[in-house]
C-alpha cells in the first residue's frame, strides 16, 4: 500500500501510539463552540466568517470537529454543490484519522479527518483540501453502498478519490494491545474502532479452546481477525481475500504490528476454491462476511480443511 501524497501517511505502531490518549482532547484553551446538527448553518453562523482560523486554538492548533466540518458546508454551498439551507448532517460522514474509540466528539489537528460525501465534485474536493487543513481527502460516495467485493459473484466497488490521500488508519483496543489497521478509505469497507469489539470478544473464545490453533481467516479483508490470532495463541494463519486491495492492506498491517512472517500464509482466492488448493489441514476457518451474504457454500468447502469453522 502506497501513499499517493508523499507524506508520511504510514507510521510504525510505536510511533502512532505515543501520544494517542491525547490525540483528539482539547487543551485547556481550546474553543468550545459547536453547531446544532440538524439546523441549517446558516441560521447559526454568518458564513463569511467562517475560515481556516476561526475558532483554532492558538496554543494547541487544533479546531473542534463541528467548526471544521462547518468550514467545509461552507465551501460546498459556495460552490452550488449543496443547498444554501443545508445543516452538518447533510454533509456527509466524517471519519477521524487515526481513528480511536472515543466517548466525546473530537478536537482535530491537521490531515486528520476524511469525509465521504455525495455533493462536491472535484473542483471544490481540492478547493476544500486547500482551504480547510484539517482535511485530509474527499471521497464522494454513498455509505450504503458497501465497499469491495459484496461476494464472488459481484463488481468490485468504490468510492472515487476527488482529492487529498485517502490513507486512513483505524486503532482497535484489544486485551492483546491496540492492533493497527491502515487502509485506503475510497477501496475497503468502513469499519469503526469500538469500545469493545464483539468479534474479536468471539474470537478469543474460539481461540481458548486450543492451546497453539492454526488459523484460517478466509474472508480477511485488511487483517484484524488474523492478527488478533496471531496476538493470541494462533501458531500460524493462513489469511486469504478474493479482493486484492485488501490484500495490499493487510501486507502493510502485518508489518506495522510487527507480526512474524514465518507465522503466517497470504493466498488470494475465492473461498469456494480455497480448500482445492491447500495442502495442510487447519483447526479453525474463521468467515466474517459482510451482512446478508449467504455463507452456507463457504461453510461447507472449509469444513473439508479445519475442524471447525465460525461465523464472525
């Protein structure tokens, strides 16, 4: 996985994590002004005044998510792209970068936000990219649509990079340490880090039924099952995706969390023809499917290769 910004958009884990608890907090200087979300912008603000200094922090630089997000409404409803009475809401969805489980709603620095949007086009993508610093790129999409490959039977979608670097990076807690998890926002799924994630909770109790498993993550997208095994007790992994991009993330995320390459296989193949071309028997098939996808097939083809395979 590159990045296309020439920045350093991929950091090592020590570096990432160094300063994280306060990454998103404000200083005891910071503004405390914030938008209603549902009410048009207008009625709130004169938008004149709305600039890339309004409301920052002069210690600590940064600018509360609703100033920042206001910037860019403002932006969009210069360039016709949105309603004059358009509200925050209308906006788009705001994905912080590196992203952490939060329980209030985030103060940002610079290159720190990525918003997914059905009205700008490109022209305005790079005015925003310009103007707003805390911006790190604009993707125009639509949320309920899922990115990547739906099944083997599907096109491959996207959402389309208008401007800036889409390199995003989720931090998700685990009782093994925070697993890291980089990606390219316009080409993987949307998955946001929890207080407690439900499938890596399911993991851990499928894992502790073995003392050193191998591993089958079958459907493996960017790498958190497999690496949460690998943290754990898991002896090897095989990590396999039919989508290719996911694959070039999780090769960037093996390396980040420091993960052993003898401790693990990558294969790119339909899951369907998967058991056809291993050799080795494995103890644990782990399948997280996007939702509503029939996974009977899938079951049944791994259930010729592992003792056991679970549904995430």
């Amino acid at each position: 996985m590159k990045c296309n910004c020439n920045e350093s958009c991929i950091e090592k884990k020590e570096e990432l994590l160094s300063d994280i608890d306060n990454l998103y907090k404000p200083c005891l200087k910071c503004h405390t002004k914030k938008f209603k979300k549902a009410i048009p912008l207008k009625r709130q603000i004169k938008l004149s005044k709305l600039d890339a200094n309004l409301y920052k922090c002069d210690n600590c630089r940064k600018r509360h998510i609703d100033i920042v997000m206001a910037h860019v409404l403002k932006i969009l409803i210069e360039n016709k792209q949105i309603s004059e009475s358009a509200s925050l809401r209308q906006l788009g969805t705001p994905l912080i970068t590196p992203a952490i489980y939060l329980e209030s709603l985030p103060y940002l620095s610079e290159k720190s936000l990525v918003i997914i949007t059905t009205s700008c086009d490109k022209e305005t993508a790079g005015t925003i990219i310009e103007k707003v610093p805390e911006i790190k790129a604009i993707l125009r999409g639509n949320i309920e649509n899922t990115v990547g490959i739906l099944n083997e039977n599907v096109e491959t979608n996207t959402y389309e990079l208008l401007s800036g670097c889409d390199i995003r990076c989720d931090i998700q807690n685990t009782d093994k340490g925070p697993i890291i998890i980089y990606k390219n926002q316009s080409k993987i799924h949307i998955e946001y880090p929890k207080k407690e994630s439900q499938k890596i909770i399911q993991l851990k109790g499928v894992l502790e039924k073995y003392e050193n498993p191998t591993v089958i993550d079958a459907m493996c997208g960017p790498g958190t099952l497999g690496i949460y095994a690998l943290l754990s007790n898991a002896k090897k992994v095989l990590f396999n995706d039919i989508y290719g991009e996911s694959l070039d993330a999780l090769k960037t995320n093996l390396t980040v969390n420091n993960m052993n390459p003898e401790s693990y296989e990558i294969r790119n193949e339909n899951i369907l023809n998967l058991a056809d071309v291993l050799e080795n028997h494995y103890d644990i098939a782990l399948i997280d499917a996007f939702p509503d996808v029939d996974t009977s097939g899938y079951i049944k083809s791994l259930e010729n290769v592992c003792d056991e395979v679970v549904i995430i």
